[in-house]
C-alpha cells in the first residue's frame, strides 16, 4: 500500500507548492474562545480565499490584529479545519485527507511562533528541542539526530555547546534562533512564521530576518510569513497579501503593492508607517472607524464602512467635488461629528431647519446637490429629533448600500508592468473596475495568480 508521502509530488523551484482555494473558516458556536465571545452566530474569521504559495518564495499575509491572517495560516497547515474551500499541498489535497495522513505531510510545514519564550519547554535542554520534530517523525537514529542538531545550531548561528544547556540562558533572538533550528529539522519545504520577529528588538529583528534570507537561498524552502509589520514585510517578502476582516483585498509582488499601491486599505497602513526622521511634519491621516464585527461583516467590500473613496451610486453623475461632500456628511453623521449651535438657556434640541444650516454650513457651502437634497433633509429631521441611528439608517439605505461597493464584492486584476504580463496584481476594490480582469469565483475561481517573482536582496 502506498503512503501519502508517495503521493506528495517533487516541486521546482518557482512552482505551485501550495494552492489554496476559496478557504473559508467560520467559527460557530461549538468551536472555541470566539464562539464564545460572540454567542452562537458564525464569526467569519476567513471568507472564500484563494492564493497560492511558490517554491522558495516568501509570501506575507499582513493586516491588522483580527483580520484572520493568523486563523488563515493555521487552516492552511490544517491545525483547524476549514469550513470549505480546497487546499494542495504538493499535489495533495488536504481537506480530504485523514489526521492519520496528514502525520508525514506534516514533516513538510513546519511553524515558527512570535513568543519564542513560551513556545520552547523550559525543561527540555536546546538539543533535545531541535531533536522532538524528527523523534516525533521517526527520522534518522539517535546519534545521527544529535549530528543534526548540532548542525543545524551551526547553521543558525549558534554555538555546537548550546546543546546542552536551557531555553532560559538564551536572548530573545536566540530563541527564535533555536525555534528557526527546530523548524528545519525535519527538512520542510513549507515554514509558517507567525509575527516571527515582532517580540525582539529592532536591531535583533533584522539579524533574525537576514539568517531567515540566507537559509533560504541554500534549502529553497518557502515562508509563509504572518506579519501586522509592513517594515519586517518589505524587508523579506517576494509577494504580499493584504488582509481585511477575512478577505484578501490585495496581493502584488512587493515592488508592485509599495510602490504602486491600488487598494484604499493598503494605502492607509502604509500611510501609518512611523516616518522615523524628527523633522519631517506628519501630515498623515489615521484611519476613521472600528474594524466591524466579524459576525456581521459589511455586504459588498468589507472595507466600505471606513473607506475614504467609497464610489458614488450609479447613475448620480455628481461632480468630484459634490461627491466629496456627500462622503463627508456621510462620515459625518456616522461619527456624530458635526456640532449643532446651542443657545444659552435653551434645551438642546434643535429645529430641522436649524440642523439643516448646520449640516449646510458643515458639509455644502456650495450648495446641496440636488441628488441628495431630499435624503439630507430627511436625516436632518431625525437628528433634530436626536434619532442620530435611524439618521445613520437612512443615510446608510439610500446613499452608501446603492454604492457598487455595498452590492457586489469586488476581485479584479490589473496589470501592474504591460511588459510584464505575468506581474499580475489582485486588488479588491471596484475603483480599478473598468479595464480590469474580473476574477470572482464564478469565472474563474478566484485563485489570485501572479509570481512577482523578486529575488531576495
Ligand atoms: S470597493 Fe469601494 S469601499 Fe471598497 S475599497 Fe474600493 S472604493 Fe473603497
């Protein structure tokens, strides 16, 4: 009978080494500390997303805490079972294989973790961490394991008499050196890094990060780097993958995403960049809004409740300028953020024609487009009355949900470099709509494709 190593497939250099397909995980509630939090309603922690990781790359998966990076990396190494959606591993699909199957497949994705603290036991000496992952996969025999071990300490610069000593005696980054060895030693082709370097100091983190590089370039095996640090990103990635609530909104090579950055999202986390020179004024705008809940994510383009481009209805033909307007009382009302004239002595409720002046002055010195004159005057009524929700209500229903970007969601790709027409660059936005390639699942299944193709510095 064959194992499933025999049916885990050779891969080059620059091939598919793993392929995922509209990977969704939904976390409902019998399934863990979410579910718990939220009740029993599905939190979509990662919705129908497809990308695919290339021999000897490293690939990014980067957003903010809660975007489902971190749960996306775990269903892919199959730590959590998905809720659909098709992953191949070397040919292998693991969705439809049994745990006793995947034990050797496991010997090809390893994980490296951000708290390099907790994730070695404080009782095990050095050798024998570096040791676990083959005695667990019954590789080599036991003087042939503490070769490896000690080889693998001088590839990770480390000392060959760490062997015996303990975690604790260890910095920070040797650490994570340690757990680097570890995951190397059963010879992977895949290593998941969770926010690897984010719990070191900067001047360790990019030592780290270069012995990561030089690794790399002798064995060819692929990172999966999950990072919510853009800098530690476009020091070591090939490709990068921009994640919001559960869905990928862009994926470039990385010259591609900094330095032709399309989607409104990536813009504003590359705009929170610390600018780290004292002279320079910061200009920069923070990002308006809480990341919704995962439980009731927007319809459409999930970004939309905090985008600054949000697309006007079709068929409104406003000016740029008239739709500006309209955006801002729109941000305005959501946050309450207009202020209405008190008059000393009164209560403070207002006339509508009075919020209406106030709106007017705030949002329209140029005048109210006549588009939205009605749904303005109507929002005005309520909030004259303090039903600030039912305003939000109102403005939500007949401005914002008409928008393409409340109906549909959006997948497209755009040619980054014509004279490169595999540089293909996926972004989730319908701002790139017209000229672009459509690529929603129903044409083509939505697996974002483009090798970007980098080499390392
Ligand atoms: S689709 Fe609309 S809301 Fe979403 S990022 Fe693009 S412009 Fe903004």
């Amino acid at each position: 009978m064959s194992s499933t190593i025999d049916h885990l497939e050779d891969v080059a250099l620059g091939d598919t080494l793993l392929e995922a397909r509209g990977v969704t995980k939904y976390f409902t509630s019998d399934s863990g500390m979410l579910a718990g939090l939220f009740g029993a309603q599905d939190v979509e922690a990662v919705d129908d997303v497809s990308f695919e990781l290339l021999k000897g790359e490293t690939f990014a998966l980067v957003g903010e805490s809660g975007c489902g990076k971190s749960t996306l990396a775990r269903t892919i190494l199959q730590l959590i079972e998905p809720t659909s959606g098709s992953i191949r591993f070397k040919g292998l699909e693991l969705t439809e294989t049994s745990n006793r199957q995947l034990r050797p497949v496991r010997r090809d994705m390893q994980i490296i973790l951000q708290d390099p603290q907790a994730s070695l036991n404080p009782r095990m000496k050095v050798g024998q961490i570096i040791e676990e992952p083959m005695k667990a996969h019954s590789l080599y025999g036991r003087a042939d394991r503490r070769e490896r071990a000690k080889e693998l300490l001088d590839l990770v610069e480390l000392d060959r008499s760490y062997y015996n000593r303990y975690p604790h005696e260890f910095s920070g980054g040797q650490r994570q050196r340690i757990n680097l060895a570890r995951a190397m030693s059963t010879d992977p082709d895949l290593i998941v890094c969770d926010e690897p370097v984010s719990a070191l100091d900067v001047s360790v983190q990019a030592q780290i990060l270069n012995t990561m590089r030089e690794l790399q370039a002798e064995f060819g095996f692929t990172y999966l780097i999950i990072s919510h640090d853009l800098s530690v990103v476009r020091y070591i990635a090939d490709r990068v993958a921009v994640m919001y609530l559960g869905h990928i909104v862009e994926l470039a090579s990385k010259e591609a995403l900094f330095e032709h950055t399309k989607h409104p999202y990536t813009s504003a986390l590359l705009e929170a960049i610390p600018i780290p020179d004292p002279r320079s004024r910061d200009t920069r705008q923070p990002l308006e809004g809480d990341v919704p809940s995962p439980i009731d994510p927007p319809s459409g383009c999930r970004f939309r409740t905090r985008c600054p481009e949000l697309i006007q209805p079709a068929g409104w033909a406003l000016t740029e300028q008239e739709w500006d307007a309209v955006r801002s009382f729109v941000r305005g009302v959501k946050r309450r953020s207009f202020t209405l004239d008190e008059t000393p002595g009164s209560d403070t409720s207002h006339t509508p024609s009075a919020v209406e002046t106030a709106v007017d002055d705030a949002y329209f010195p140029e005048g109210r487009p006549s588009r939205v004159d009605d749904i303005v005057r109507e929002a005005c009524a309520l909030i004259a009355d303090d039903e600030w929700d039912e305003a939000k209500a109102v403005i939500e229903s007949r401005i914002v949900e008409e928008s393409i970007c409340a109906q549909e969601r959006p997948r497209y790709t755009v040619s980054t470099r014509e004279d490169v027409p595999e540089a293909n660059h996926f972004v989730g936005c319908h701002l790139y709509r017209d000229g672009a390639k459509d690529v929603s699942p129903a044409r083509d299944g939505g697996t974002h494709r483009g090798r970007g193709g980098n080499a390392l510095e």
